[in-house]
C-alpha cells in the first residue's frame, strides 16, 4: 500500500478546529482510494510561541522538510502584536515558506454555481469565473534587504526593499506559463513598471518569456488597474503573475469574488520537496473554539494536497466533489448563509462531507 507522510500544522485560533475535520475526511478518502497517510502534527506560529518562545522552532521545520507535504491551518493572534517583529506568528510562517524554499503560491478562483448568489458581486459578472493566482513566494519586499528602522534626533523612519532579479522572475514566470498551457492559454503579468525600476525588469523578463512561448497570450496590467479588473470583469483572466506583495493583495480580493474567504484554498511549491498546502483565510480568533468555523477552504487544500503534492488524483477529485454535493444540497457555513440555506456549524459541515465520501 502507498504511503504518505504528512505534517499537519493547526497552529492558531480555528487553525485546530478545521484540521479536525480535514484530517478525519483525508483518513476516509484515503482508505476508500487504498493509500496511508501518516500525520506527524506539530506547532507553529502563536501556539509554538506559548510553547517554545519560537513561532518556528527547529524540530517543526525539520519534520517538515522530511515530509511528502505539509498541511497548515492558519496562524496569528492579536494579542502577539506587541511582541517584536521577529517573536509573531507571521514569522513563523515566512520562515517556514523560506525554509522549505517555496517559492511559487497558487491560488485557484472558481465560482461553484451553488455560491453564485453568496458573492457580492452581479451573478452576470461571477458566472464562468475560473482563475489562477501564480505568486512569487520569497521575494520581493517581504525579504529583500536593506529593511529596518532607524532613528534621528528629529525624526524615525521605516524602510523596506522591493527587489527581484531575472532568476527569480524567471522562475516565477516559467511555473506560471506552463500553468496557462494546462488551462486556457492565457497569461496576464501585474506589476507596475510605470513607477517601479523592479517592475520594468519584472516585465522585461516576462516578454522574454513570451517569445520562447509563442502559444500563450500574454498581456501586462499594472496592479491598480488587475485590481479594477477582478471587480469589474474577473471572467477575463485565466493565470495571474504576480510578485509577492501585489499577489498577497490580489489574491485576498481574487478570494472575495467567490462570496467567501472561507472557500479558497491554496498551494506553495518549491523546485523540489514538500509543498505546502494552505486556506488563504486568516485564524479568526474571535470565533476559535465556538464551531462557527468554515472547514471547506482547508479541505480544499488538502484536495490540492493529494493532487499536486501526493499525486492521488482520484482522492482529489472525490474530496473536490464532496464539497460540491454538500453545497448543492443546501447546507451552509455562518460565512455562507443564504435563504433557504441549512446552517450547519464547522464539526456538523465535516459529517456531511464524510457523509458523501
């Protein structure tokens, strides 16, 4: 029988109460399908503080890099905000990300048909959407350095640095050209390059790209306007390229499009080694531990999980399908609620999934 080792990271607020669910769903799925998974769990982020002082201590990052794929929940807590910036929860995960090299996110966008009339936007405008945010993962102005803080007589000022270089651009842009060959053909690069000196070379590099992909159509928009854009017509892009923090921003709003944070899941992967899996929602304290929490996000990473990372590809698909039979039927999360709708809490969500497994 295959076998699978898997790191599960709860880490803060409904980080705990959502792995639950997953965990027990991937344990169903895996046996109907004939493989093992072999769930290491470990800490990070405002857990591990409390428990080591650490957002990342050693021994969760090298279990990690001895793993087929990581699963994390979510991480961060408001009453860590007055620790230094190296000390919170945040850091934690950088570090992880830097750790295991992983420098290219995938963010799918797609509208499931039952949740057309939870977004905020027209359905006219919603139907048929179908996108990929392909993000630069570790670097950018999240690490690039000088960065820091510094003190005059007069004055304090506050500094970071966007910088990229044409084999890091590169490799961003080659994962994300051969993405729009698996789809539709499309590819639409961000940037701003009409302010930016890394933005021009960002662009360079892309249309270099481009002429030795002659069958994908590439087109360039600056970040404000691929920001209008995903409002007003977000029918009109197949792969978004992004630096790190224009895709950290245009994926959050890229999520909103489908009615609810608490639906989008997501991938980092690096040239080699374990990838690791991700719902782009935050840990929301205020509802941890009340199972108010929507689990369908971070099921839907662990179905990238076994597509991308574990290469089970039927798991995938009926965990994938699972998720859209419960919609269909009806039954809704707090975040998704909708007239007509059965409001179920994030433990009675996770028994009908297993229900249609």
């Amino acid at each position: 029988m295959r076998q699978h080792q898997i790191v599960l990271l709860p880490g803060d607020g409904i980080g705990p109460e959502i792995t639950s669910v997953t965990k027990v769903l991937l344990e169903a799925v895996s046996k109907k399908h004939e493989f093992e998974l072999i769930f290491e769990e470990h800490q990070i982020g405002g857990s591990a503080i409390e428990a080591s002082g650490l957002p990342l201590p050693d021994s969760t990052l090298k279990a990690c890099q001895k793993s087929d794929a990581v699963l994390l929940a979510a991480i961060g807590n408001p009453k860590f905000d007055t620790l230094p910036r190296e000390k919170r929860p945040e850091t934690g995960l950088l570090e992880l990300r830097a750790g295991l090299n992983l420098f290219a996110n995938l963010r799918p966008v797609t509208i499931r048909p039952s949740l057309l009339k939870v977004s905020t936007l027209k359905e006219e405008v919603l139907k048929g959407v179908d996108l990929l945010v392909v993000r630069e993962l570790i670097g950018g102005i999240y690490f690039a350095k000088p960065k820091g803080r510094i003190k005059t007589d007069a004055d304090e000022r506050a500094f970071n640095t966007m910088s990229y270089s044409t084999s890091e651009v590169d490799r961003i842009a080659k994962i994300a050209f051969d993405l729009a060959r698996q789809r539709r053909g499309k590819l639409c690069s961000v940037d701003k390059a009409n302010v930016l000196d890394v933005s021009q070379l960002w662009r360079e590099r892309v249309d270099l790209l481009k002429q030795q992909n002659p069958d994908i159509q590439v087109s360039h928009l600056y970040v404000d306007n691929a920001a209008m854009q995903l409002v007003k017509e977000p029918r009109q892009f197949d792969v978004l390229l992004t630096s790190n923090l224009f895709g950290d921003i245009l994926s959050d709003e890229a999520a909103m499009i489908s009615g609810s944070i608490g639906m989008l899941p997501s991938a980092s992967l690096a040239s080699e080694g374990p990838g690791l899996f991700e719902p782009v929602h935050g840990s929301a304290p205020d509802i941890a531990g009340k199972n108010l929490a929507n689990p369908l996000a971070m099921v839907l990473s662990a179905a990238m999980m076994l597509r991308i990372g574990l290469k089970e590809l039927q798991a995938a698909k009926a965990l994938e399908a699972s998720v859209d039979k419960v919609l269909s039927a009806g039954y809704r999360t707090m975040d998704l609620a909708d007239e007509g709708c059965i409001e179920l809490g994030c433990e009675e969500m996770g028994k009908e999934l297993l229900k249609v497994l």
